[in-house]
C-alpha cells in the first residue's frame, strides 16, 4: 500500500472491546472530527490479523468522513485482550506496515480507560463489568494493578461474581445448607430455568456463560434493592473485596486521597455498590474519594495517541475533548 502524507495534527484513538470497537479522529483543537464503530476488537478472540482489518477499515471509514484521507499524525489503540507487551508489540508492527501513521501505540483498554478517566493525571480506576480489575497511575506515571484475574481467579465485584455467588447460595439453600432467598425465583426466571436441577447442565456445557451470567446482575441489585439479606451479603462482601484491591494500589501510589473514577455496568449501582467499598478502603487506611472520568475511553486513546506523537496536551486542547460530553455511536 502506498503511503499518504499524513495529517501534521489528526490523532485517531481506537477502544477495542469484546462487543464492539470504536474509533476517533481528533484535531488540534480538541475537536472530534469523524467516528466510526466497528465489530469486536478482543486481541485474543480476534487475533492479530483480525485486529489490524478492523483497525485498517476503521481508519478508512474516518479518512472518508473527514475527507483528508485515512493518514494520521498517530494511532493510539486500547484493545481488550492485549494486556502483554509481546501482543501491543506484535500489532504496533503489523500496523506500521500499512503505513497510515508514523507513531502507533497500542496498550490494554483498561490503560486508555484510565488515561481518559483522569485526563493523564494521577488517579485509579475501578473497572467493573462482566470482570474487575483496578489499575491506577503516580505522578512519576508508574501504573500499578490489582485484580484482573478472570473468571476462575479474580473479577471480584463483577457483574458475573455477584451473579455466580447468587446461584451458589440458591444452590446451598436448596439442599438445606443454605438461607432461602428470593434470589431462586428471580435468577429462575432470568435463565428460564424449569427447575436447578437444569441449571447444572447449562453451566457446565450450555448455554449459560459468563456473559449470560453477568447479564442477570439486574436481577441480582433487584433483590439486593427489596431487602433480600442474602443477596445483600454477598453485595457487601465483594464490593469489600474490591475496595481492599482499591486500598493496595492507592497504597502502592502513595497519594493521599486519591480519586477513584468507577466504570463498567455494575457500578450503574454505585449507590449500593461504593459505600462497603469505600469503607473497605478505608479500614485499611486509605482515604479515596470517587470522582466521574473525565473522558470516556476512546478519547484516552486519543490522549495516549497524541503523546505518542509529541503534540502538545494543552488546556484548551483538553477542554476540546471534554466539551463533547458522551459521544453519540448510534
């Protein structure tokens, strides 16, 4: 593919998830110039080839819209299933060879979350959706995790934790080891279950996954919003469980408070979800505060792609990106 001039201040920045991939073309100014969405991005549901046909089509698709080509001063790309360096290094070099930008940074999408939650600054993230995970970054740019396991290791507080620990205690309380709770006929009627007898085969060679698991928290804060105390339980010992990961990053930081930006599905609860939280943290002496992000994910990519660039971050450039409020993807 022939190379085109690329635009001396057009920056892209791509958030590439399990569902769905989304892309920006930003100016100078701040200004979102053209976006475009696309399919899943997941590196390792995808692979690399996938990727970079997603990445390609995407940054035609804005070229058209912005009507200066698909060339661009840098690409930042935050990308599910990317967390190692080895796999952000391969797609660097697979997109450097199609020759649309000069600079390309790819890192994890919970990275570019946390560079647009707090505008590059210091600060944490609680990502909080199907899985969890904290990661936060010092002044001196340091980044330090917790959490972020999966499934059979991690994702405490996450959609399908709560969800999981739900239909263990339904479980138990079926064989008489367990409190009854309202949580059996609410998660039953979720997955359509006929009995929990069924929902044995449908875990474990079904169709009940961890997206389908997750996708009944509803019905979890439901029961937790009409009093049921089992459910209420298992609330309040995950979201502790999180805030200590919360508390061990803020303490690895050492800022003191330090803001805490909440993203993903499960923190539509906040209200339930931060007071245990925010005490766990707490007990263990760290004094967080909870904050909104600043951006949504696909600008800290945009961010990161910027800095990848050299092209300064001023003021008014990240009051630019800050005026669009949510953007529209349709």
């Amino acid at each position: 593919m022939g190379r085109e001039p690329a635009s001396r201040d057009l920056c892209v920045g791509v958030d590439g998830g399990g569902t769905r991939t989304r892309a920006v073309a930003v100016d100078g100014r701040g200004q979102v110039v053209a976006r475009a969405a696309a399919g899943p991005g997941n590196f390792q549901l995808v692979g690399l080839d996938g990727v970079a046909d997603l990445i390609e089509g995407l940054l035609r698709e804005l070229g058209a819209q912005h009507g200066a080509g698909d060339a661009v001063a840098s690409l930042g790309v935050g990308l599910a299933g990317a967390g190692r360096r080895p796999e952000q290094v391969a797609l660097e070099g697979r997109l450097d060879e199609l020759g649309r930008s000069p600079r390309t940074c790819v890192v994890s999408d919970a990275r570019a979350a946390l560079e647009g939650a707090h505008g590059g600054g210091v600060g944490i993230i609680a990502i909080c959706g199907t899985g969890s995970m904290v990661l936060g970054k010092s002044g001196s740019g340091e980044e330090v995790r917790a959490g972020g396991l999966g499934p059979l290791l991690g994702d405490e507080a996450s959609g399908y934790r709560l969800v999981l620990e739900a239909m263990r205690a339904v479980l138990r309380a079926r064989d008489g080891a367990g409190e009854d709770t309202s949580l059996s006929a609410a998660l039953s009627g979720a997955f359509g279950l006929t009995g929990w007898d069924e929902a044995i085969g449908r875990v474990y060679g079904g169709d009940l996954t961890r997206d389908r698991i997750a996708a009944a928290a509803p019905h979890f804060f439901a029961a937790v919003r009409q009093g049921d105390a089992v459910a209420a339980r298992i609330l309040a010992s995950e979201a502790r469980t999180l805030g200590r990961q919360v508390a061990a990053v803020a303490a690895r930081l050492d800022v003191r408070p330090v803001d805490v930006a909440c993203i993903g599905g499960v923190f539509h609860e906040a209200a339930l979800v931060w007071p245990p939280l925010a005490g766990a943290a707490a007990a263990a002496g760290q004094e967080i505060r909870r904050v909104e992000p600043q951006l949504e994910p696909v600008l800290g990519a945009a961010l990161l792609a910027r800095r990848a660039a050299d092209l300064p971050v001023s003021a008014a450039f990240f009051d630019g990106l800050r005026g669009h409020g949510p953007l529209d993807w349709g």
